[in-house]
C-alpha cells in the first residue's frame, strides 16, 4: 500500500480560482504549427502533406496574432527533451516518429533541442506574458520513452527518477516514493523558475495506482505542488507563474466516469478536467464523431451547459470545454463527412459557428486548437489511412498563412467573440440562470440571464435552426440585441426568425453605444446638458 510521505505539500483548497473559469486558451501542436528558424523534427506520425519543423521560435513570431484574436492563454504539446538521434530511427517507427509529438521524454527538465533551447523558452513566456497570455505546459507524468529507443530517463536536479511498473517498462508506477517525488518537482521546477502558469496533464488516469482492485488518485499531489509554486511567486510579488491552473486529460467513459476522478471535495484531484462528455454531445450534432456517431436533437448540443447550470458539477469543477484536438480529426474534417459540404460553402461555416458558439458561452474554460478559428481542414482525409494519416493523427496539419475569403471572414467572427467573452464574465460566470427551450427536434434556443453586477451585459442567448427551413424563436422583448456573429443590432419584439441551417449568438447592446446611430451615450448626455444650460 501507498505510504504518504513528509515531503508531499499540504493541502491547499483555499488556493484562488477564481480566474479558471474565464479562460480561454488556445492550443498548439508544437511539431506542427509554425517553423521560425531550421530546428524541428522531419518525421512524425499524421499526414504526407504534413511537416514536422514547427519549434518554439515558430511560436514566438504567432504570439501577436494569439493575443490579437483575445485568447488569454496558450497550451503548448509536450517540449521535453527526448534524446531523439538519427540511430533510433532505424530501430522500429516509435523510435522514428513518436519524438515530433513530444510525448515521450526522456529528460523532463530540458528543452529539446529540435524545439529550441533554454533561452528561446524563456523568450517565448516572456513574450506570451507581453501580450498578456497565460503558458500553459504539458505534462506527461504517467509514462516515458520506451526503453527500446536507446535512451533512459534522465534524474532530477534533486537526484530523483521515476520508477516504471514492471509489465510495461515505461508507464509510472505511483505506488513507489520516487516516482511522485520526480513529477511533483518536475511541477514545480518549470513555475519557480521560469514562471510559466499551469499544467495540462496526459492520460491523468495513469497518475494512480491500483492495489487489491482500488484504484487511488495521486493527483491532488500534482495540484498540491502546482498550488504552492504559485503562491511561493505570489510571495516574491510576481506577476506572472502565479495562475496555478491544472486541466488533466481522461479519455474514458462518460460524466459519470469523469466525476469520479473530480472526487467528492475540492482537496480530491485537480480543478479540471477536458470535457470529452461535452465534446461528444456538441459533435454529435453539428457534425459527427471520428466513428461517425450523429444525433438530431439539436438541443443537445447545449448538454454540457446544463450540466454545469444543473449542479451535475461542483462549483469547485472547472470542466474545459474543447471542439478539437490533436488527437482528434478537425472538426471541418468531420463536418464535410457528415454534411458533405466542400469548405467554401456556407452550411461549412454555419456548423462551425453551432459548435463555436456553444463554446464560447460555456460556463468554464475552454480550449480551441489551433486552425480552427479559421475553419481549417486536412483536405485529403475522409477515413484513417487516407494520405497516410489515422483518425488520432489527422488533426495535426500545418498552420495554414494564406486563406480563403471565407475563412478570413469566420477568423473575424472568432476573434470578435473571444474578445467579449474574455471581458464579460456574463459569458462564461455560473451566476445565472440558464434555461434550454426546444423547438421540434432540429431547433433550440438557449437564454441566460447573468445575475452579477460586475458586467453591463445580463442576456446571453443563442438560437440553433438545423432544419431546412426557417424557424422562428419566442425570446422577449429586448430594445436592443447585438449578434456577436454577424455584428448586426436590433430590436426585439418577443420574436426572431432564423434562416434554414443557421445559429445566432445575441448579448446586450453596449450602454455606450446608441443602438441605431452608433453615437456614445456620453455625448448624447453632453449635448443635452448643453441644451439644458441653454434654456
């Protein structure tokens, strides 16, 4: 059995959230997003027409547009150091491809050199700071290189390594000392020293051990490690490296299965968790899963909102709500297959918006993989082994610089409505009250009513229409909506008609701004106090 130890940190559940649920973080592939100098890997596992040079220089130079579409924080794929040498790739396709992922370190605190070095690290969280984005790291700290590939996990500053459970050879094995000991300073080593901001955890259901069929959690220590790191900035008066944000990826069952690892108490695991339960549920509408799962019900693309409204989560829970990955097919992927739409059309973008809207109004952090403010797509897939990419792999194309019309003009859309959500906490606060109003089995309209006073705007509501004609939807009298979507403003008398296969996204008119003129109500309240003076 497991035997705690003096070295583990105290609980911290007081530790402040309160900026976890506002975040909005986009997510790079690293090996894939953009090339800045001639580093990077050559080989790796996806597409033919994918290269694998992208490094953290390549980043550098994308910061500015990050921060300029309102994202609050980045999430970088692992950058660890593999100890890759061109004699590996003789040996079998893991050794040859898997290093471009960054999964498989074999030194956790270094950098790899085909990413970069130290000090293009330390320039890329100094800039993301500079524009006012969170970094957020990815741990692997469940499993390793495989022992095959010539190479061995490299010790700590500390002297300590992980112990790998003897049937694998490469997976962690938390019932010894050592192996928590090494990831909890792993946690903390990249936050004290170079400031960065939080942690997404793979596989966070190898961070556990089973003994007589009981599984136990050893996340809350990884937490615990991260919570501290921070506040030991806080101390020093920092202004960065002190968010603490940890999101733990488990990819198995559905809510029920994903609460468990949550726990009963804030002190059990860590704040978040991905939301594949929510991200299913979405997908299944506007589009369909890699295994070409679809639903009709489009309200059920509002589940994992209700579920956060319905107290299905604690308030403690930070589910992130995600409508793409590296590890998935990109959603235009799987909207062209179930639509069989071409990428230039306008029932392409129309399913997009469904799912993005969706996102951006979820009570929780979310996260949105890189391409897909611009709608992007792996022309060449439809099923696994179409142009040598599977459905797990698929997603990791290159950072496309040139666009179509049609795709600039959704990357307006994306950056107007990260902006507001990133600065009205009515778009993602769970002070309100949400109600889901179906309309016939392919329409649905949701309303939320924000009850804070920390934000001018109150409404939040989006209207879904997937049929093939128009719908109209009863929402109140409103004397002034603005779609986040199309820009537009207007008056609301009970009704609003949607278009066939079409959504809107409505929130308040801004109070600065006359609703039809545009003119600021704060020259309106000059000229009349002028006419007043006047009289």
């Amino acid at each position: 059995m497991f035997i705690s130890f003096s070295l583990l940190l105290l609980l911290v559940s007081s530790f402040d959230t309160s900026k976890f649920r506002g975040l909005t973080v986009y997510q790079i592939f690293v090996s894939t997003f953009s090339d800045g100098d001639a580093s990077g890997f050559q080989n790796g596992w996806g597409s033919t027409s994918t290269t694998f040079s992208g490094n953290l220089q390549g980043i550098i130079t994308k910061l500015p547009y990050i921060s300029n579409l309102g994202f609050n924080a980045i999430w970088m794929t692992p950058i660890f150091d593999q100890g890759y040498n061109n004699s590996q790739s003789s040996i079998n396709s893991n050794c040859k491809n898997h290093p471009s992922t960054g999964y498989f370190s074999n030194d956790y605190f270094s950098i790899d050199p085909h990413f970069g070095t130290t000090t293009d690290f330390q320039n890329l969280v100094k800039t993301a700071h500079e524009n006012g984005l969170f970094v957020i790291l990815d741990g692997v700290f469940g499993h390793w290189k495989y022992p095959e590939c010539l190479s061995d996990i490299k010790a700590s500053p500390n002297n300590k390594k992980p112990v790998a459970l003897a049937s694998t050879k490469n997976v962690a094995d938390y019932t010894k000392k050592d192996t928590l000991d090494f990831f909890v300073e792993v946690a903390k080593y990249w936050i004290k020293n170079f400031d960065i901001d939080g942690w997404r955890l793979d596989v966070a259901n190898e961070i556990s051990y089973t003994v007589g069929g009981v599984t136990t959690n050893m996340l809350s220590y990884i937490r615990d490690a991260v919570h501290e790191a921070a506040e030991e900035n806080k101390k020093l008066n920092k202004k960065w490296g002190t968010l603490g944000y940890i999101v733990g990826e488990v990819w198995k069952g559905g809510i029920d299965d994903l609460l468990k690892y949550y726990g009963t108490s804030v002190d059990d695991s860590v704040d978040s968790f991905f939301d594949f339960p929510g991200y299913y549920d979405m997908i299944k509408v506007v589009a369909q899963t890699a295994d070409k799962e679809t639903s009709s019900t489009a309200s059920n693309i509002f589940t994992s909102i209700n579920r956060v409204y319905e107290k299905k989560y604690e308030n403690w829970m930070f589910p992130n709500l995600m409508i793409g990955n590296h590890d998935l097919p990109r959603i235009g992927n799987l909207v062209r297959n179930r639509w069989n739409v071409a990428q230039d059309t306008d029932k392409y973008f129309e399913a997009l918006r469904m799912a993005f809207g969706t996102q951006a109004i979820f009570p929780g952090p979310i996260t949105v993989y890189y391409g897909e403010e611009t709608g992007d797509i792996l022309e060449c897939w439809n099923q696994s082994g179409d142009c040598g990419a599977a459905k797990d792999n698929c997603g990791r194309t290159n950072f496309v610089k040139t666009f179509i019309q049609r795709a600039q003009d959704e990357r307006a859309i994306v950056e107007r409505v990260i902006k507001f959500r990133t600065t009205h906490p009515s778009m993602y606060s769970i002070n309100a009250e949400s109600t889901v109003t179906p309309y016939s089995n392919s329409a649905s309209l949701y309303a939320r009513k924000y009850l804070g006073d920390d934000d001018w705007n109150k409404n939040v509501i989006m209207a879904i229409n997937m049929k093939s004609t128009a719908v109209e939807f009863d929402v109140g009298t409103f004397a002034c909506l603005r779609n986040l979507f199309t820009n537009q403003t207007m008056k609301v008398d009970k009704k609003i008609t949607l278009q066939a296969f079409s959504s809107a996204l409505f929130v308040d008119c801004d109070p600065k701004q006359s609703s039809e003129s545009g003119v600021s109500t704060s020259w309106v309240m000059f000229f009349v106090a002028l006419i007043m003076l006047t009289i």
